[in-house]
C-alpha cells in the first residue's frame, strides 16, 4: 500500500476509533440485502411515460403501499395514495379543490402524514440510517427522524409525537412535508437506475429527460445508436449532425434543435428554400401533438431534402478514405443515371422516385456546393457552443459507456457483432484485429477521443464515431447496411430490407449467451445479457425472455412510433435481492388520466430468475468497492494506529 496514500487517508480518518467504526459500518452493510435496480431502454424522447415509470418504480410504490395497507385501505384508495406518492403537488391540489371544510382537511392531513411516514419506514427497511437521512428533504430531516423512530409512543411520548403534527399543519408546512416524503419514496423503492440506451430521437423530449437523469440519484447509461449519433455530432462530425437534423425533420422534431438547443437553422432553411420544393416523400410524419401550418411543415419538407442530399454527400470521403469499413456498395450517389432517373444496386436496375439531386454534381457526386460547406460550418459552431447541448452530452459521456458488466450481469444497447456459426466476428482497424469485448473497447476509446478533439472533424476517431451508426461490426447497429437512401427514393421494398447480426436470431439459444458472457468475464451460470434497440412484437407472440432466462430484451415500445408494431408501451426491468421480474406496461395517455382516474400503466408481471438465497451487497458492484475501500482501512490501521 502506498505510504503517501495512507497518510493523506490519515487526515480524513484522525483516530484508531474513527478508522474501526468506518470498518464495522462498512462490514456491516456489506449483510443487508441489495438495493432495488430498475433498467429501462429506447425512451425515444417520450418524457412523459418515462417520467410516470420512474415515479412508480415500475409498480414498486404501488407494491409497497398494498403490503403495508391492504387490510386498512379499500382498491380505490390505495389507488389514491399511490398517485399522490407519483405526483404530489398535483394530487394535494385536487384534494383541496373538493375538500369541504378545514377540519375534514387537518384530519385527510393527519391520516396521510401518519401512512407517509409509515410508508418510508417500509421502503427504507434495508437502509442504513445515514442513507435513509440523505434522502430526506432537507428541511424536514429532524421532523422525519423523530416521527419514524417513535419511541414510548402510549405515554411519556404520545403527545410530543401528536403535537409535532399538529404543529406542521398548523404553519402551513403539510403540503411541502408530504410532497418531500411522496418524493424519498420514489427515491428509495429503486436504489439504482440503468438506462439501456436511446434516450434521442423520434419522441419530443429527450431534453427533459436528460434533465431527469442528471438529477437523479444513481444512474448509469449503455450509450445506444441514437445517443452516440448525438456526441458524434458534438464531437465534430457533421455527418453525424446531418443525420440528427435529418431524424428531427423526418419526425417533425426541428424544434429539440432549435428552441431546446438554439441551434439555428436559418442558413439550412435559406439553402432549402433555393434548391427544394416540395416533395411527398421528404413530408414529415404526422403527429396529433405536434400540429404546423402547411407553410411550416413545407419548410421541414425542403430542409429534409437539403439535410438528406448533404447526409448522403458527406458519407462518401469517409467510405473512401477507410476501405476497412468495407461499405463501398453505399457510395449510392455514384451508382445513379441521373439522365434517366435510375439506380443500379447489385446488379438490378431501379427507377428513382421523389428525388431531389438539384445540388448534386454527377461527375463528382460527394462535391459540397460552398453554400452547403458553408450551412454545416455554421451548423456545427452553434451545436458546439450550445450550453444545454454541452451539459447534456458531457454527462452522457460521464454516466455512459458501451456495454456495462453490473453484478454479473452484462447490459448492452445493441448485439455482440457475431456470425452465423455464433464465433465472435472481426475486424480489422489499422492493421490491428478486433472482436467481442476488445472491439467494443476500442470502439468506446475511439469515441472518448472524439469527444476529447471536437476541433478535429475528419479524423479517424470521428469517422469511427459515424461507424458505430452505421457499420456492419458495429455493436450499436447490428445490420448489414443501412437503406435509408434506398427507403426515400426506391418503391420497390425488397431493397429496403435490413439484414441483422446473426446475434439476433442466435441469442434464442442458451450456449451463444453463455458464450457472450464468457467472453466479458462473467459467470454464465448466473449472469444475464440485458439488451434495448430491437422493439419485441408482442403482439405477434415474440417472448422478451429468451435463452432459458439468460438474455432479456426491454425495448418494448416506449416510442409511439414502435407501438402499433409491439402491442405495448415499452418494458422495464426490475432486479432485487429476491431476483429479476419483467414489466410490461400498457400506453401512457396522460397524467391526467393517472390524477383522476388513479389509471396505470402497468400490465404484466414476469418472474424472470428467482434467487435461491436472497442477495446481499457483498455480492454486488457496490459490495467490491466496499470490500477495497475495507481492506485500505486496515491497512491504515496496521501501519498508523498499530505499529
């Protein structure tokens, strides 16, 4: 043990005595049962329905307050409780609106701070007192501590405990004390979250729910194919920008970039509205809460055009600059008969529809008009100098990474690259060979050192950032190529298709999971692969469990544009000391349905491993780091206190 080390450790632990009470606490937490984790995948911007599981725990609220009070409290009113504990204000609001009188209120007070405080005392039960009390709002800590440890409470104490009620709603502090305690609630029935990828794209508010993410109290992401598109773009590389203002566009989103972000995009609108007019196949999807003037939405349709023909342009250099990439059947531009509107593709002739090639020069296909260099140069100065950007992304990179091993489970966005015969597929990168979990590894230092260059723009980090959207090997997209030319300007469907990892059909089976974890170093006799990016067809039988219980897939539908498609509104995943369980939830309307109608979303629940002896935090991520910092402990004692 470094000796300069235990002598700066030595300020921190000044005694003999402080030294043991930090080992005896240590040792002795490292006994309770672990902590409720709560996994959630592909959010797609849809704030709402994640901010509502979040409240809920994926039903864990609703399960505590049944435990407690099913004997006590009729269907209807734990119903009640349970959207109070979701959301607070909202429900302390509806109450006092229809309340009749001020002592029918100070009694609803008196009852509901009574079941609060009981509530938290349940929820807390296999937490220590320090962390319980850093849960607590701040100002009502004393309050709490001396209602949840009651003592003597039929005599000498009854009426202190009484008045201490009394005397919070008498000042007008009810409301704030039980909005405090609604929310350690939500804190404390899920002691860690991991979100499995996609936080971007498609829905309306990822923003906010990076903002709920940077708040909460323990999160980690797996970064997923649409989230690295982002950094990428922060990163410096424009075709990843191309690509997000595209998706926006495509899905009437410009408003993330511009009023969430302030990116403007006046210079691409200027560009459009000289080169484009309207075209069926650039419209954008059509969404009930997203209404535009028919001039708006023909302004989102020209600056598609003009993104997509950029996006198509600015691919090009890196396909040829990086042969490995082996994607030279995607230089698509350079395959058109631009004389007779036709494309061939692999030996077959198609005729182009909706095209929009006004800035494309055929002789040299990837050509940039000056105008155009000039509208991605302006584009990439303002996402790079937004501060919301910058917070968002920096904390992306800070809580995120590509795969994740977890108290011997692995959790990745998107597929382990392998091939038909289940052996890890390689690829070579500089003269260097890759697969399994080296490639994913060199794949994150790549974009680590990216984010760390944003001033170099086509360099091979930055290229390899566009890679990990697009590639083959990549273990975030997981196809053969990506159509998205062949889907806005070919009719025939057949070239649409995108042809998937094998790892997709193989992870049904048993021996290739074990195999993955193998390779990760994880116990296949106990770990799981947890896996987002691929939405599960319910609704056409598909099981999310798969591989006898060894692979999970929680992309369920939380985007209302996968819900048709999967029948439900998204899967969530709940792992404590007693084992896993699934939830499938139903779609979220709104929380007003949730406040009057104490509606959920909650549909069905699977035991997914049950544990044959309950876990404790030894055996945990958190129990390791425990059973190091111990060890240093004793160390410092032996050589300072002992010697």
């Amino acid at each position: 043990m470094n000796i300069q080390y235990l002598d700066l450790l030595a300020h921190k632990y000044d005694s003999e005595e402080t030294v043991a009470t930090e080992i005896i606490n240590l040792e002795a937490i490292l006994n309770l049962p672990k902590g409720t984790e709560h996994f959630v995948s592909d959010l797609h911007g849809e704030n709402n329905a994640f901010s509502h599981v979040l409240r809920n725990g994926s039903g864990r609220v609703k399960e505590k307050i049944r435990d407690l009070f099913q004997d006590e409290l009729s269907e209807t009113e734990i119903n009640d409780f349970a959207t109070l504990v979701y959301y607070p204000e909202e429900k302390l609001k509806l109450f006092k609106d229809k309340c009749c009188n001020k002592q029918e209120l100070h009694q609803w007070y008196t009852e509901t701070i009574d079941r609060m405080i009981k509530l938290i005392s349940y929820a807390s039960s296999k937490y220590t007192r320090s962390k319980l009390r850093k849960a607590l709002p701040h100002q009502f800590v004393y309050i709490i501590e001396e209602l949840l440890y009651k003592t003597d409470e039929f005599t000498n104490k009854k009426q202190y405990y009484l008045k201490i009620v009394q005397q919070i709603i008498s000042l007008g502090q009810a409301d704030k004390l039980i909005t405090g305690l609604a929310y350690t609630t939500q804190r404390l029935v899920v002691d860690h979250l991991h979100v499995v990828g996609d936080i971007f794209d498609r829905g309306p508010e990822p923003d906010k729910i990076m903002e709920t993410l940077i708040n909460y109290h323990s999160v980690d992401i797996q970064w997923g194919n649409h989230d690295v598109l982002w950094i990428g773009a922060f990163a410096g590389s424009k075709v990843c920008l191309a690509n997000i203002i595209r998706i926006c566009a495509r899905y009437n989103n410009l408003n993330i970039i511009e009023d969430v972000y302030g990116i403007n995009l006046i210079p691409l609108l200027n560009l459009a509205e000289k080169y484009y007019d309207d075209n069926p196949g650039f419209r954008p999807k059509s969404h009930e809460d997203r209404n535009k003037s028919d001039q708006e939405l023909l302004q989102i349709t020209k600056m598609h055009q003009a993104i997509a023909i950029i996006q198509f342009k600015l691919e090009m250099p890196i396909i040829k600059r990086r042969p490995y990439f082996n994607m030279a059947e995607r230089l698509l531009l350079e395959k058109i008969g631009y004389d007779k509107s036709e494309i061939t593709i692999n030996g077959k002739t198609y005729l182009l529809e909706n095209t929009c090639f006004a800035t494309v020069n055929p002789e040299n296909p990837s050509e940039l008009l000056e105008e155009e260099e000039q509208v991605m140069e302006k584009l990439l100065f303002s996402v790079q100098h937004s501060e919301k950007l910058a917070r968002h992304m920096i904390f992306l990179m800070k809580k995120g990474s590509l795969y994740l091993k977890y108290n011997g489970n692995l959790l990745i966005h998107g597929c382990i690259p392998i091939d038909e015969a289940g052996n890890m597929e390689k690829m070579i990168i500089e003269n260097h060979t890759y697969e399994g979990h080296e490639l994913l590894d060199i794949f994150e230092q790549y974009l680590r050192h990216a984010f760390a260059h944003p001033e170099q723009t086509d360099d091979l980090a930055t290229d390899m950032v566009w890679y990990l959207w697009t590639g083959a090997h990549s273990s975030l997209f997981g196809k053969r190529a990506m159509t998205t030319f062949e889907r806005y300007f070919i009719k025939d469907k057949e070239t649409h298709e995108e042809i998937k990892n094998p790892y997709y059909h193989l992870r049904e089976k048993e021996e290739i999971c074990r195999k993955i974890l193998a390779d990760f170093n994880l116990n296949p006799d106990e770990g799981h692969i947890i896996n987002g990016h691929t939405p599960v067809r319910e609704i056409k039988g598909e099981n999310p469990i798969k591989a006898n219980g060894k692979m999970i897939v929680i992309d369920g539908g939380f985007s209302k544009a996968y819900q048709s498609t999967t029948g439900i509104a998204g899967y969530t995943l709940l792992y404590n000391s007693y084992g896993m369980q699934l939830v499938a939830h139903e779609k979220f309307n709104s929380k007003k349905d949730v406040l009057l109608k104490g509606s959920d979303v909650l549909s069905v629940k699977r035991i997914v491993d049950r544990e044959l002896e309950r876990k404790k935090v030894r055996e945990t991520n958190e129990g390791q780091r425990l059973l190091q910092k111990i060890s240093v402990l004793k160390s410092l004692l032996e050589y300072r206190y002992r010697s």
